[in-house]
C-alpha cells in the first residue's frame, strides 16, 4: 500500500509519532507544522498555516498525497474546549478534504475524541453510545465527523475517523496530567491531584500513533475508538508515576476537587480496532509509564547539562 502520505499536525503530540511508523512501511512522508522536531531525515516538513485556504491548495498542489492523516487542530491548553478556533479548523478541514481529492488522495483518517461522546455509559460503542458532547470542542468534532461521512459517500473516498482517549508519553504537554505529575516528583515537588477515583482509558502516544497507521493501512470506514480498553483509574497511573520516579511521598491525593461535571468513567469498546483492524498496543500501562518516566528523567538531565 505504500505511497506518498501527508501527516498534518505531523510536528505535534501525536502526529510526530507516526512519521517514523510511516517511514518503516515505506511511505514517501510529507508532515506539516508550526514548530521545528528532531523528526526522521527521510520525512520532509512543511510549515504551513492550513487555516489559510490557498496556502492549502499551493500544498496539496505541491505534495499531491495519496493517502491523508489529519491531526492538526487548535490544542492550546485551558483554551480550546471553548473556544471558536474549533469552527475555523471544522472549515479548514472540509475545504482539505476537496483539496485532497483534487490532487488524487486515495484514502483519509482524520481524529476525532471520545469528547463526543455523552459519558455515563460503562462502556462507549462507536456505533451505539450517544454522541451528545458538552463541550464546543467535542460538538464541532463530532459535526464534524458527520459532514466527512457524508462527504465520503458522495465523493466516493474512504475515511476513517478515529476517537482518541487518554493519552501521555514522550512529548506531551508539560502542565498535562501524566507528564505533570512525573516533572513535580522528578524535581522532588508536591504533585497535587484529586483523589484519583476516576476511571480512564489511557493510552501511550506511540500505541496512539501506531493504532492510526494500522487504521490507514485497513479499509475500514467510519468511527473507531482509539483506546486501550483498560478501566485504570487516575489513582492507578499517578501511583505507578510515584512508583517509578522512587518519589511516593510527594503524592498528594485529595489536594483538589475533580472539575464539575468531571465524569467518573471514560472507557472505550476496542472491538473495532482489535478485530477489524487487527491491532493491539505495544505498551501496557505500567510498561508505557516506566518509558515516559525514563524520557523525562532523560529530558532534565539533559536540561541541567545545558
């Protein structure tokens, strides 16, 4: 299958992930973002504000991909459940997707969140839970999702929509709870969290990314939920952090309350993935925490020798 593919968001949390994956397939790589990554020598990068519509035609122009991983979106912490960027890149999608097609793509796998669902159910099913999202993000996304379903149908070009869960690993976003809690005790600080009950499907970013190329790679349609299946509960994974960090006593469960409307369980069904698409991770979860805890240690002996 491989071919010419453009990851966009490809300098991002996730998408930096797959560059390598791709690479390995033998995909001609082609990634575009904001900011400069010590990404493969093989992936070329494009800096690109895909909010600018010709800035999107003269790249699709220039690359003409055959296959599309669409990760780029408006991430700023605190800021973008929110916030209206989430309809200027609902927009700028649409309009990539005809761009896509134009140029000859073959095949689209955008991502989606399980922020689209409605939580309370044990277990969230693609096709049967409720995707009724109380947040903008989570209600433009899964919009979203619709229009591109739509749009696959008429344009007659599969596309794949995946549902990402809980994430952590190298990488991540400082202030984010995995990676927050790993820096405070590797510097020998509090970590401060709730008590920790709730129940959450975390996921290790290279499992995250794998689990996209897998998707492309199949003729799968539709949604799919991006997720371990594993109902750990917050409490699980900050004493697995304490634990591999050799640092427990600086854990301070109960110091906050969870965020109002904070659900107690976020699992997802992994049936689709398992058994359709045929993939399962690499880490589990106490392999995937002592890798992140080993990268950070990493990350701040490196800063210190600066």
């Amino acid at each position: 299958m491989a071919g010419k593919v453009l990851v966009t968001g490809g300098t991002g949390f996730i998408g930096r992930h797959t560059l390598a994956p791709l690479i390995e397939k033998g995909y001609e790589v082609h990634a575009t973002g904001r900011k400069q990554i010590d990404a493969p020598a093989a992936a070329t990068l494009h800096s690109v504000d895909l909010l600018d519509h010709n800035a999107q035609c003269a790249l699709f122009d220039e690359v003409k991909p055959d296959y599309l991983l669409h990760f780029a979106w408006y991430v700023e912490p605190g800021k973008y459940v929110s916030s209206f960027i989430n309809y200027a890149w609902q927009a700028a999608t649409l309009h990539m997707l005809d761009q896509f097609k134009s140029t000859g793509g073959q095949r689209a796998v955008l991502a989606g969140t399980c922020f689209e669902y409605e939580f309370g159910e044990a277990l969230l099913r693609e096709d049967d839970s409720p995707a009724t999202a109380n947040t903008l993000y989570g209600q433009v996304k899964n919009a979203l999702r619709q229009e591109v379903a739509a749009w696959s149908r008429s344009n007659d070009l599969p596309c794949a929509w995946g549902r990402i869960f809980y994430l952590y690993g190298p990488h991540e976003y400082e202030k984010r709870l995995v990676a927050a809690v790993i820096n405070n005790l590797l510097l020998n600080q509090a970590a401060p969290c709730s008590e920790g009950n709730q129940i959450r499907d975390f996921m290790h970013v290279q499992d995250v990314a794998n689990a996209f190329v897998a998707v492309l790679e199949s003729e799968i349609t539709g949604t799919i939920n991006i997720a371990s299946g594993v109902d750990d509960t917050i409490r699980d994974v900050v004493n697995m952090i304490g634990e591999f960090t050799g640092n427990t006593d600086q854990l301070d469960f109960g110091a906050f309350q969870p965020r109002p409307g904070d659900p107690e369980s976020v699992l997802g069904d992994v049936t689709k993935l398992r058994e359709t698409v045929g993939w399962s991770p690499n880490y589990d979860l106490r392999s995937g925490i002592e890798h992140t805890v080993t990268w950070w240690r990493e990350q701040l002996a490196s800063e210190k020798a600066l």
